[in-house]
C-alpha cells in the first residue's frame, strides 16, 4: 500500500521522487490518476478487458516518458494526452481488425449493438451512458466522452484533441441528435 | 430519478450553453462511474518493474557509467598537471633558471658537443 507521506506531495514532487526510482511514488500518481483514465478509455472501448489492458499501458507510457514531462502542463492533462492516443490507436486497431475478419459491418463493437428485446430491463445508469457511447462513431464518442465523463469545456475539448473548437461544437450537436435517437431505443 | 430522466439528463449534458462540471456532477449523483478493476496500482507497478523499466534504472545505470568516466578522467588530468608542476620545479632547481634549452637536458652543453653527440666525430 502507498504511504500516506506520498498523499500529501504534490506531483512535480511525486514526479521526481518516480525519475529517482521511488516505485511508491509513481503508485501515488498512478492512484490520482487512474479514475480519470478510465472514463476516457472506458467511454470510448466499452468495460472490456481491453480496456483495462489499455487503461495499465497508459500508465507505463507514462513511466517511459516521465523524463520529458518538463511541467509546463499539468501532470493529469499530460496522462489525459496520452489516454487519448493509446485508446485512439486501440480504435485504428480494431477498426483494422472488423474490415479484415467482419463482413459489411460498419460497427466497431458489434457485440455491444443495441438490442430492442431488452429494451425493458431496466439497467444502471453507467451501463446505459456506456452503450450510448458505444452506439457513436469514435469522432463523436471521443467528444462526449470529453464533455460528459471528464467535465471539459469545449475550449479545453478542443486543446485535448487538436481539433478548432467550431469542430468539436459541430461534432457535440451531431452527437447529440444521434444520442437522443440512441437513447430512445434503449 | 427514471431511466427517461437519466436520458435527458446525458443529451441536455452536451448542450453547447451547458456546464459541464454541474452535468458531470449530477450523472455522477446517478451513478455513472468508470473505474478500473481492483488493484490498479500494483498491476502498472507489477508491468512497470517486469518490462524492466523501474528505475530509469536503465538511466541510472548509464549515469553510474557515465559518472566512473569522468572521475577517471579527472583524476588522470590532475595526476598529469601534478606531474607537469614536479617537473617544472625540478627544473628550476637544478638548472636555476626554465628555458627551452633546461627543459630539454641541453642547458650545459656546447654546441661542439652536441655536434659531436650527432655526428660522432
């Protein structure tokens, strides 16, 4: 378990204390860290083991680059960066995967289609957001997940993805009517 | 609050005038939540340490490398200028003056009898 002397550093501290080899410190960032890497690679793979394998390559990428973490950002923007490449890549991957081994099938989880036989089960509300979300293409998934899970303005959204803030408010209102047909199914 | 609600609540949350903080806020209140599963930490610490990378060690090692060269190195130049001093006194002190010629051996010696050294006449 990570001492409670770790709870009270900052994290150009904890940083440091990682860079000198201190493998407690860097649990300490990671434990900061961790719930908001998975609602970016859980809201945009799904609760699968993938997921998960993604969510742990997050943090070594983040290991292996920590030398040039230099801090003129904040450490939590720097990890949310670099979540964002690992699950895009994730996405490129199975896309890649679906169009050699899926016939005609333009959906990237078909195993999390929408099924109208159980429409009346009532389900939680993480499971509901999460098949929404699984319901976008990834350009707008990646938006919402940005806006709805994280809390980011679309100005901040904008900075995340390298994208003009008139596409990510383009993109937010084309999510938003394909939520809203989405939604009703569900 | 009803799924219908919930629902609303997700689509009203991407509205451009809406404020993301106070509809995260509220599907939090509901619920929606994404976590990884137990023990994250020690699973990136277990990976982290199995591919060999803990401790920037690898860093650390050429830095330990890196480190040994240069102490060698200095110490070779100060045993060098240590030396070059000794030297320089020496001969100061037995030839009583530091030219070229005292330098190279060659102050009490005629030119005959470096001619002569050379030549062996």
């Amino acid at each position: 378990m990570i001492g409670e002397s770790y709870r009270d550093k900052d994290e150009n501290e904890l940083v440091r204390a990682s860079l000198d080899g201190d493998k407690l410190a860097f649990g300490e960032i990671v434990r900061r860290n961790q719930g908001m890497v998975a609602k970016t690679v859980k809201g945009m793979l799904g609760n699968t083991a993938d997921a998960e394998d993604i969510g742990q390559d997050v943090f070594v990428k983040l290991y292996r680059s920590l030398q040039d973490f230099r801090g003129d950002s904040k450490l939590p923007a720097y990890i949310q960066k670099i979540a964002v490449n690992l699950t895009l890549n994730e996405i490129k991957k199975r896309k890649r995967f679906l169009s050699v081994f899926a016939r005609k099938d333009n959906s990237e989880m078909p195993h999390l289609e929408i099924a109208d036989h159980d429409n009346e089960r009532k389900r939680d509300a993480s499971e509901i957001v999460s098949r929404a979300l699984m319901s976008l293409s990834s350009k707008y998934r990646i938006v919402v997940t940005m806006r709805m899970l994280q809390g980011y303005s679309t100005k901040e959204t904008a900075e995340m993805l390298n994208l003009p803030v008139g596409t990510v408010l383009s993109r937010l209102a084309r999510a938003q009517s394909q939520l809203k047909e989405i939604l009703k199914k569900l | 609050m009803e799924n219908s609600e919930l629902k609303e609540l997700i689509v009203n949350s991407l509205d451009s005038n809406a404020d993301p903080a106070e509809a995260i806020n509220r599907l939090q209140a509901e619920g929606v939540s994404f976590s990884f599963s137990e023990d994250v930490v020690g699973r990136v610490l277990d990976a982290v340490t199995a591919t060999g990378l803990i401790a920037l060690n690898d860093n650390d090692n050429d830095n330990e490398i890196a480190g040994s060269i240069r102490t060698i190195f200095y110490r070779i130049a100060i045993g060098g200028i240590a030396a070059i001093l000794i030297l320089f006194v020496s001969i100061v002190l037995s030839e009583g003056s530091f030219s070229l010629n005292s330098l190279l051996g060659l102050s009490n010696t005629y030119d005959e009898s470096i001619i002569s050294l050379l030549t062996g006449k």
